[in-house]
C-alpha cells in the first residue's frame, strides 16, 4: 500500500515595533536592550540573523552545515521592520531576499502593523496597496498572499484583499467555521463578491512551539507535525504558525531547533515541506467557509485589545485596568478625522485626487529620499505646478497622513498601560503629524489632549495619556534640537557649507535650510521636520539625537 503524500507548512510572522523617532528616522538608544543599543539590535543578533544562518550539528557536536531556514519555511517581514534591516543589518537583510528567490516563500503584509478592521476601508486599501508596493520592491515580483497583523480580519479585510488580488491568507482555528479537516485551505466569498482562500494553522502545535516545550525536541516536534488526524486518517496539510522571533528571541537556540525540525522531516518518507502557494496550486480551495468576524489570534474577545477594557493582558497576575484603551483610540480617531480632512482640502490643490496619490505614495516612501523627491516633482510637474515651496508643502501633507497611518500601529494598545513605551511611539507619530498640519496644529493638539487625559495609568499617581504625550511624545526633538541636528549632519558631509543666516524658502511659513549636498541643492532641514533625504545607506555618519552612529 502506498503512503499517502502529505505537506507540512511551517510560517514566521517576523516583526517588530517601528522605534524610529519620526523627526530623526533613527533608533534612540534604549537602555533595556543592553548591551545592545536598541531591542531592534538585539533582535537582529538573536534572531534575524541566526534564522538565516542556523547551525545544524554534526554526530560529534560539531557543526555540520549553515542552513538558511526561510527557503524551507513559509514568511512574512513586516515592511516597517524591513525598512530598518535594509538599513542597519543589510547581510540578514540580503540573505532574506536570496532565500525567497530561491524558494518563492514570502507573503505580504499591510505596510503598518495596524488592526485593520478597526480601520476605514479607504485606510485598509493603501495598508494593503502599500505592503503589495513595498513586497513588489524588495522581492521583485508580485506576492500571491497577505499575513494580517494579529491576524485580525473581518469581511471588508477579506474583500480588499481579494480586490488587490491576494489569493489567499492564514488565520486561527477560533477565526473559521466549517474548515475543512484534511488541513487543506478552504473558500470564503466576501460581501463584496470576492473570493479567498483560507488557510487555518493548527493551534495546539502553534501554542506548543511558542510557548512549550517542542523547540527543545526536534523529533517529538517532527512527529507532532505527521501524527494522524482525530479520525486516525492522515490530514493532507499540517500549518504552524507563530511569530518569527519564536526562533532565537524568545527561545534560545530557537533557530537550531527550527533547523533540526526540517531536516528530520526531509528524512520521513512522504513528506512533503512546502509554502501556501504551491500548495494551494495543486489543492485549491474547494470548501466553503464561515467566517468568525472580527476576530484575532491574540484577543478571545474579538478584536477588543486593541480599543477597550477587555481583560486582556500581558500580566493577568496583575491587578490593572486598560480603560486607558478607549480614550487612547477615540483620541487618535478623532485626530486622524482632522487630518484627513486637512490632507484633502490642501491635496486637491497641490497634487490631484488626494486618496489616489496617497495609495500610490506607497511606492516611494520606504525606498528614500530620492525616489520620495521624484515622486513629489512628478506629481507637481504632471499639474504645471513645480515650485520648491509647493515641492515641500508637498512632502510633508504626505508625510502627515504617513504619521496618520501608523499612529494607529497595534503595539501602542497591545500592553498592559498607557505609559508604556509603544503607546509612547504611536503618539510621537501623532505630534509629527500635528506639527506637519501647520496652523491648525495648535487646535489639533489641544483637542488630542483632552482626549488623552482619560487615559488613565496604573502608575503611581495615575499619570495619564496627556503627560505621556507631553512628556514624552511632544517633547522628543524641540525644534532648536532637531536644528541642531540637522547642521550636525550638515558639516559631516561637509565642513565648509553652513545655512544662510535667516535664510527661508519663499512662499513657506517656516523658516528651513537650503544647501548644497553631494554636489546638488538639497532641502536638508526644517523647523519643523528634518529627515533623511538621501536614499538609504548613503551617508556614512548620521548624528542621531544620542550623537552616535545609528545602528553601531
């Protein structure tokens, strides 16, 4: 009798909390990391690049080979942390993208890692479009399947995906109804009329990687994984998935244990270690589902974590509240309402359909500053409109809804208080986006601080989410700070140049600098905003607000 072929999908989820400060692109030192000098770096070092350059023992202890596992493993890398890999760790960062041109493993992901069906429809379409912008860049070629972050999904999730032409995503075994029990993908139709395919991984075993004991045997864990369904027949498909930091972060030699597993299963007879793609080509789904929506990996209450008092926490020995979660996300709502509004008045004017150009803006704004700066001029130029006052305008009305997006990335609400440093980060991106608003800023911010004194902590003395904000948050780079800076990185490249005393730009409101750099005319600061405008990579020496190499 012959065995029956069977595929095994293993997927890392590798992401992690975007730290740049949005006035500086760069990583603040972050003492907790030591002694490293940001979690980013550290993360890199225990994970990133072990995964792809994971040890394989020999019979006598020695080691027998280095095993890139992500050409063996299904993935995703969430674009806000890719951004920083391309920058500050480019060996891993190659080395993912070999792994994939050999494999054809990646997915997508939205860019931001935000709760998208907390979001409005239009913010869900250039999440997407953004992360299919981003996977394009990198990999070279269209993505057939998006990870959502946490997983959370609903119907309109669903439809945008399918409309942007995502074939198929994972979700829990809480998240389907009617799955099919062979482990094969089965149908959802979208009320939009679209149609998905959903993979459901297998939570005991996901649990069991994550946080049991399987990484510590690679032989029980293989065995798991081709063990016999409930009904004694074998599934065709067995998916695992957890978060990538699984893999050497949160369990030590994590990445050896990974490594160990797909060349224990390469020895079982029938085996078959695949991705979701080419699985789903020759099993297409065939059965229909229901979807649990909204609905996440992370939170039994839906998708509550992330907007209310739900019970969820990291500590539950503890005795805290997150009402603090409801003031945070009205808040933040009521702000991104004011400034999409303003981002639609200004837009029309300056650079067409407003919501169009912001999709397409997607394209440009991880690849750096000279595909932004062409971005911008073609917007202008198509219009008849070029002007450096209008060029900056420009610039910073996009980067104001870039803020907007990713003030709403899902860490700020995932922790157990409001005075932890990722809510702190998404209302950074928050004080950025107010700044770039101009003269409404000042209204803006008062009315975001009305809503976030609400936010009540569990600290001592209960501080609150306005002194998060204003101590924290707005008080990051003062603008004499961030000037300083700016003439710092000035007189790196070169010691001679120095901005024009009083110098402005004409037609502009804020007093910037103009100087030449790298041998052309460069915007290189403002008083309210300076950022790399160079592509990645490209400047030896960036004085960040600690005075250090980024990233060393």
């Amino acid at each position: 009798m012959s065995r029956v072929a069977r595929s095994v999908i293993v997927h890392g989820h590798f992401y992690q909390p975007p730290r740049e400060d949005p006035w500086f692109d760069v990583v603040e030192r972050e003492p907790s990391a030591a002694p490293f000098h940001d979690w980013n770096q550290r993360i890199e070092r225990e994970c990133y690049r072990a995964v792809v350059a994971a040890r394989v023992p020999g019979p006598e202890g020695r080691i027998a080979d280095i095993r890139n596992t992500l050409a063996s493993i299904s993935f995703d890398v969430g674009p806000t942390l890719f951004e920083w890999l391309e920058r500050e760790a480019r060996p891993t960062y190659q080395a993912i993208l070999e792994a994939d041109a050999r494999s054809r493993n990646a997915i997508a992901m939205p860019y931001h890692h935000v709760i998208l069906p907390l979001a409005s429809r239009r913010d869900k379409v250039t999440e997407v479009r953004w992360g299919i912008a981003d996977f394009r860049r990198r990999y070279g070629r269209e993505p057939l399947g998006m990870w959502l972050p946490e997983t959370a999904v609903d119907d309109e999730t669903l439809d945008v995906l399918a409309a942007e032409g995502m074939r198929f995503t994972v979700l829990a075994p809480h998240q389907v109804q009617h799955a099919p029990a062979d482990g094969t993908p089965g149908w959802y139709r979208t009320g939009g009329g679209h149609r998905i395919a959903l993979f459901v991984y297998h939570g005991p075993i996901s649990h069991d990687v994550a946080f049991g004991g399987l990484l510590r045997d690679a032989s029980a864990w293989a065995a798991r994984m081709t063990q016999p369904g409930l009904d004694g027949a074998s599934p065709l498909l067995t998916t695992v998935a957890t978060d990538g930091e699984t893999y050497g972060h949160h369990h030590r030699f994590g990445e050896m244990a990974l490594a160990a597993l797909l060349g224990e299963l390469a020895r079982r007879p029938g085996i078959t270690v695949e991705n979701f793609a080419t699985f789903l080509e020759r099993h297409p789904a065939r059965q229909p589902v229901e979807l649990v929506a909204p609905s996440s990996w992370s939170c039994p209450h839906g998708v509550g974590r992330w907007q209310t008092d739900c019970g969820c926490r990291l500590a539950p020995e503890r005795p805290t509240q997150q009402r603090w979660r409801q003031p945070l996300r009205g808040g933040l709502e009521w702000l991104a309402g004011q400034l999409h509004a303003l981002f639609e008045r200004e837009a029309w004017e300056l650079l067409g359909d407003p919501w169009t150009v912001r999709d397409r803006y997607g394209a440009a704004v991880a690849a750096g500053g000279d595909a932004i700066r062409t971005f911008v001029a073609e917007q202008l130029n198509g219009r008849g409109l070029w002007s450096e006052a209008r060029a900056v305008r420009a610039r910073e009305l996009l980067e104001m809804e870039r803020d907007t997006l990713r003030m709403f990335t899902s860490c700020g609400w995932f922790f157990d208080d409001v005075t932890g440093i990722e809510t702190a980060q998404i209302l950074k991106y928050a004080a950025h986006a107010i700044e770039l608003a101009g003269s409404e800023g000042p209204a803006l911010e008062a009315g975001l601080v009305e809503w976030l004194s609400r936010a009540v902590s569990n600290e001592p003395g209960h501080p609150n989410g306005r002194d998060v904000y204003q101590g924290v948050a707005r008080q990051t780079a003062p603008a004499p700070v961030r000037a300083a800076a700016a003439y710092a990185a000035l007189r790196a490249l070169d010691p001679e140049a120095s901005p024009p005393a009083g110098s402005s730009c004409p037609g502009t409101s804020k007093a910037r600098w103009c100087s030449r750099t790298a041998g052309r005319e460069e915007r290189i600061g403002s008083a309210s905003r300076w950022r790399r405008w160079e592509a990645p990579g490209s400047w030896p020496w960036f004085p960040g607000p600690t005075g250090r190499r980024n990233g060393a």
